[in-house]
C-alpha cells in the first residue's frame, strides 16, 4: 500500500537523506547482528555478555534509528 505512513499516528514523511541513513543503520544492523549469531553460537564466548552486548546493540540501533526518524509517538 502507497503511503501507509500517512495512516499510522504518530509517523511522517522523511526526506531521501533520512531514508539512506536508516537503511545504512539497518544495514550496519544486520552485519553486527550477523556477527552476534557467530558468537552466540562459537563454543568458547561467555553467553551472558554475548545475550548483554545483543540487546544492548538492539536498543542502540533501535535509538539510533529514532534519532533520525524522529517519531512523534512514544
């Protein structure tokens, strides 16, 4: 659907500029997620720093894209 956005509260339109900075964040996102799973799954890690540095990656992500979306909702 065109425009979803537009229906959702809270969500506004983001200039190109904005929308290459997200998709780079999602990017570099999945590539440190990718590199999570290598350690969750490598023998010798320590999986409660690793499951700690994985939700601690999430939210900075998740901030980081906010910064730059600038939701109106909380």
């Amino acid at each position: 659907m065109k425009d979803q956005h537009t229906k959702i509260k809270g969500y506004r339109d983001l200039s190109a500029f904005e929308i290459d900075m997200i998709n780079a964040a999602k990017k570099m996102a999945a590539d440190v997620g990718d590199l999570v799973d290598t350690l969750e799954s490598a023998r010798d890690t320590d999986k409660r720093w690793v499951a700690i540095a994985k939700t601690d990656l999430q939210k900075g992500f998740m901030s980081l894209v906010r910064s730059i979306a600038q939701p109106e909702s909380f």
